[in-house]
C-alpha cells in the first residue's frame, strides 16, 4: 500500500528513528522467516505461530522495504529456540538463510544479529520444555557458536550478540542458574557484542518493593542509574569468568 508506507515514512523521518529491532521481543523465537514452523505451531502463551508469517502480518520482506524507504537500519533478532523444540542444526539452518534472504537476495545489509531474546527467562519461549534439560548459559553458549558459524559463514561481516544476564546468582529470578557466568566462557570468540535488557523496573519501587501505577517521570526517570549499575556488575562477570572479553561492546 504506497498510501501507507508514505504515511510511515513520513511519521519515522519527524520522529527522527533510525534504528529498528526485529521481529521483536519474545516473538522472535517463535519467528519463522520463511513461513515454515516445522511443526511449532503454538506460542508460550497459546497464539498461533503461523499467525506471524500470514499474507495479512508484516513480513521480513515488508520491514526491509520499510527500512529502505525510511533510511534506516535494523538489528535482526534470529530465532534460537528451535534449538529447542528442533535441533541446533534447525536453528543454525533457519538463521543463516535468514542472513542470505536480507543481506544478499534482498540487497538490504543487517550489520546486527542476535541469537534469541532473553532466554534466560521462564517466560521465553526454549527456556524450559518437556524432555530437555533446564536452558542454562552454557547451554546456550555451546548453540550459540553453532549457529554464529553457520551466519558467519554466510557473511563474515556481520557482528552476533550473545543474550546475557545482568545479575550473578544460582536463583531463578537472581541470576536465573548464573546464565552469564556459565555463558561467557562457552562463547570462545564467537560473540561480537553482549546484550542486556533494561527496563528500568518501572512501575515498581526498587526502595520499598511495591508495585505502583502510573509512576511519575520523575521516579521513571530516577532509575536510570540501573542503566550504569547493570554494566558494572556484567563487568564483574567478564572480568571473573571470562577477562578476554573485558572489550567487547555492551547492547
């Protein structure tokens, strides 16, 4: 639709947004490009995986011509857990073609990839399933160079981000089984960068512990500090379980 894609663009270019995360958060390992879900049919919370690769849904050839027309870039988030409901092979398999289709057959260059989104999580998709073990960091480091083989073999020039935790701890909600501290010595140069996803806890206060509604900017704005916080005890990790990596960039 040019009326609509207009339409976007001129909203992107006032807004002055130049860069662009997809498929999005958790969906993204439930995201299959090529429409063929190899028999995972159904999401965490119970939608229907097709749902994101039918003619109505925005596919990956659609955003890509968003981007054009926009003038923007994009960070990919490759699907990881069909590592999980599948094999690595799978995985390894859906996202290098995935690199191929953009990068060379669509002429649209992805600088940034991702292997999953927060995985670490009870509430992403791979994390626990019936009939594997619990996905912890080493885990995922050892798919994880698996699958960055397999992309950068396709094309060396992309840089891949390994999913990490902010917070050391044997817990499931602190630390979540030390996923960055078993992780990073199973990355063996393969990460170009490490992620981190902050939200500034809000609506809750990190003082008393209590749920809030409607914070004001101010309180919103008051836990920026987390921000700096987080990278400093991530730090702390690299430097104990993994120094060499002390320079890799941070998302």
């Amino acid at each position: 639709d040019k009326t609509l894609y207009a339409e976007l663009s001129r909203k992107v270019k006032e807004a002055g947004i130049k860069f662009w995360r997809w498929p999005g958060g958790s969906s993204s390992d439930d995201y299959f490009w090529d429409g063929n879900n190899q028999g995972h049919t159904t999401t965490k919370d119970n939608q229907d995986v097709a749902h994101m690769t039918q003619s109505w849904a925005v596919l990956t050839d659609d955003f890509i011509k968003f981007c054009q027309l926009t003038g923007s870039e994009a960070i990919f988030t490759a699907n990881y857990a069909v590592s999980r409901y599948g094999t690595v092979e799978e995985a390894a398999d859906l996202a290098s073609r995935w690199v191929k289709h953009v990068n060379f057959d669509m002429g649209f260059k992805v600088r940034y990839w991702e292997i999953g989104n927060e995985l670490y999580g009870p509430w992403e998709q791979g994390n626990t399933m019936d009939g594997k073990p619990q996905l912890t960091g080493d885990y995922y480091g050892k798919d994880f160079r698996v699958i960055a083989d397999a992309m950068k073999k396709v094309d060396p020039d992309i840089y891949l981000g390994a999913v990490c935790y902010e917070k050391d701890g044997e817990g499931e909600w602190v630390g979540h089984h030390r996923w960055t501290a078993t992780l990073l010595p199973q990355l063996q140069g393969k990460a170009d960068y490490l992620i981190l996803h902050q939200y500034f806890n809000f609506p809750f206060d990190t003082a008393t512990g209590k749920i809030y509604q409607n914070p004001t900017n101010d309180t919103l704005l008051g836990d920026l500090h987390e921000l700096e916080d987080d990278h400093g005890t991530l730090e702390k990790m690299v430097d104990e379980n993994a120094p060499q990596y002390r320079d890799l960039p941070v998302a």
